[in-house]
RNA sequence: GCCGAGGUAGCUCAGUUGGUAGAGCAGGGGACUGAAAAUCCCCGUGUCGGCAGUUCAAUUCUGUCCCUCGGCA
C-alpha cells in the first residue's frame, strides 16, 4: 500500500528512559512555544502509552495535563489489539501532517526507540507476512528452539543471520516470516525498500539520568502509581480482558500486577518484579538513546532544563541554525 | 553450659580425597528495521570467620577462639 508522504518542515521530538520526566517537560516546552507565538501539539511516541486501560501504569499525562495542549494517540487501543512500529508510524505520520495542516507544530514525546527511528529515519517497506506462516515458525521454534531455524536463516541470508544471536528467537522468526511470504531476504528489503521519510528538519531532545540517580525516581513513582489506583486499574482491566497473553497487558507493571491479582505471584514478590523489570527497561532505554549522537541532553533535575530546551526549541522553529 | 549443623561473591549456596574457587539471583555493559515496556548477547578476586599448628604448599587436615541456627539443660 502507498502511503501519503506529508510534507513536513519541522519536527521536535523529545526521548529518553521510562521515569526522567518527559511527560512534564514535553508539556512546559509546547505551553512555552505557544506562547511565543508557535503552538504546539504534543505526539505519544511510546509504545505503551498508547493503551486506554492503563493510563496509570503506563504513565500517560494525566486529564488536567491534557488541557493545557493538545495531546494525541494517547490512550485509544484496546488491551486486545496489538500494536506494531509500522502502524504506529501511520498513524504518527497522518498525525503529524494533520497537526502541521492546522498551521501548529508537532512535539514528538515518548521512549520507544524503534518507533521514533522508524518515523524519523524510515523502515523498510515489507509487506505484512502471512500470518500461516508466522504461527508455523512460532510453533517451530517453540518444539526445536531457535537454533535450526537461525541455521536455516544462515542459508537465506547470510548478512543478517551473522548480525543476530542464534538465540534471538524474534529477530530469527521475524527474519524468515519475511522470506517465505515475500521470497525476499530480510537483508534486500532492508536495502532497498526503506519507505522515504518526509521532507523534515528534526530536534532531538532527550530528558535523562545514569540509572544509578534514576533508579531512586522510578521506585517513587511505582509508588506513586499505586497511590493514584494501578491496582484499581489492573483489577478493572482483568474484568473486561481476563486472559494475560492480551498484548496490552505485557506493559511493565501491567503483567506483575495482573499475576499478583490473579494469584500467581505473591504480591510482594509482583512489587518487587515491577520494580526489577523497570530498571532493566530503563537501562535497555538509555543505551538505545545514548548511542544517538544527534540527540541533545538534558538533566530532570536542572533548574535551567526546561528554558534551555524551550530556548533550543523555539530557535530550531525560527529556522535558527542548531540541531540537524 | 552440653550436643549437633553451619560460617565461601551484595544475597542463597556448591566445591576443592591439600596445589588460593563457581553456579543461580542481584548488579554492570552492549545489540536492536512492523511483538520493542519486546527479543537477545557479554561481564565473577572473594582476607573461602579469626588466630595458631602440621606441610614444600591450608579455603581444604588438626587445635583453639568468635559468630549464627537447631536440640537438650
């Protein structure tokens, strides 16, 4: 399918691990453009984020938060619809050409790496698999491991069966799903069919902390989370979605405490997994960003953060040079 | 006080019939092209409780002291 290449000028985008304060400065930087005289929508970039039954464990900006800027694809997918990098860059790339039509500027917010690349650096144009074959490769992979299947890889396509670990069960799948359902490696898509990136100038700002000053931050706000009802909200969701394998409950805190409610896991224990499982996504997040160099850094706790950023921000959409 | 079992990595423990030691968890680093809050990879020196003895050599054997946990008083 074609898809409509929107002509964008520019777009600010702001990352960074889970718990470093995103959300507040995404929303401090676009009241203070639109005030400047550059209204800005803010964009959910967070693969999380965009699930409408756990606004709380994933950390979504609250209702009054929402009223200061727009805010959009945010909460709309149900726990049991999947989500994946390629609709989610449609839908941002609609969103976002929808946001410059109405003469405003998109602010690009959230920590899911992939996505952000995907939207602002493009991603192969692969047709979706059959999906026969996916659960044949599934069923495969889980009878014999991953190993015959990355052996088998090796023949296809050499390139990228050498760049993944033969234990990779996902990427050795995902790898060979693209092969038998479109008789082309992995390798020559990625090659040759990387969808074109809209015509953009890109900001890229990032919010963060080593993990050893940010590890204290994210236990406080598991905390905090529970305080504002993520046992409620869990509790509400195994109600209208009981099965746990729903992709919407594999969100960080969303399965530990759906295992907890549902008497597989001590609470205590679940408590303690959220926590565990939090740092480690954190760490996963600020080694994906790091290794960005385009991307520039910014301290939560920084007095002058949020007008160094507004101030970077507000050059960058002037059409000062700075940035990329 | 007596009897027994222990004291080894941040934690739980394994092991060396004497040649200075390794698993799991925790922790750290990295990869990343439609599941990405996913899926993977790499990283282990610690007075082997203290002191003394035997020995070429002791974390290992012996003695003694300290500590912990059981049982009996």
């Amino acid at each position: 399918m074609s898809r409509e290449t929107p002509s964008v000028s520019h777009i600010i985008c702001l990352v960074g691990p889970t718990g470093s304060g995103k959300t507040a400065a995404a929303l401090h930087i676009a009241c203070s453009l639109a005030q400047s005289g550059f209204p800005t929508s803010i964009i959910n970039a967070d693969s999380r984020q965009i699930y409408q039954d756990f606004p709380i464990i994933t950390a979504q900006p609250t209702q009054e938060e929402r009223t200061q800027c727009p805010h959009l694809l945010y909460g709309f997918l149900p726990t049991d619809q999947k989500s994946s990098a390629g609709k989610w860059m449609d839908s941002a790339r609609t969103t976002v050409a929808e946001v410059t039509a109405q003469g405003r500027f998109p602010l690009l917010v959230g920590g899911t790496g992939l996505y952000i690349r995907a939207l602002l650096d493009g991603m192969a144009d692969i047709p979706a698999p059959d999906a026969a074959v996916s659960t044949r490769l599934q069923e495969q992979c889980r009878m014999e491991g991953p190993l015959p299947l990355h052996a088998r890889l090796s023949g296809i396509d050499p390139v990228y069966a050498a760049r993944i670990h033969p234990h990779d069960r996902q990427r050795v799948i995902r790898a060979l799903e693209v092969w038998e359902s479109t008789g082309r490696t992995f390798s020559w898509w990625h090659e040759h069919a990387v969808s074109p990136v809209p015509e953009t100038t890109v900001l890229r700002l990032g919010m963060g902390l080593p993990l050893r000053e940010l590890a204290p931050l994210l236990s406080k706000r598991i905390n905090a989370m529970l305080d504002a009802g993520a046992m409620d909200e869990a509790r509400s969701a195994l109600k209208a979605y009981p099965e746990l394998s729903l992709p919407g409950w594999s969100g960080i805190g969303c399965r530990e405490l759906g295992k907890a409610l549902t008497g597989q896991l001590p609470l205590a224990e679940a408590m303690e997994l959220w926590q565990k499982n939090t740092r480690a996504y954190a760490k996963r997040q600020w080694t994906w960003f790091r290794a960005d160099p385009r991307i520039t850094w910014f301290r939560p706790d920084d007095p002058a953060a949020y007008r160094n950023m507004t101030k970077l921000a507000l050059a960058f959409l002037q059409g000062k040079p700075s940035g990329s």
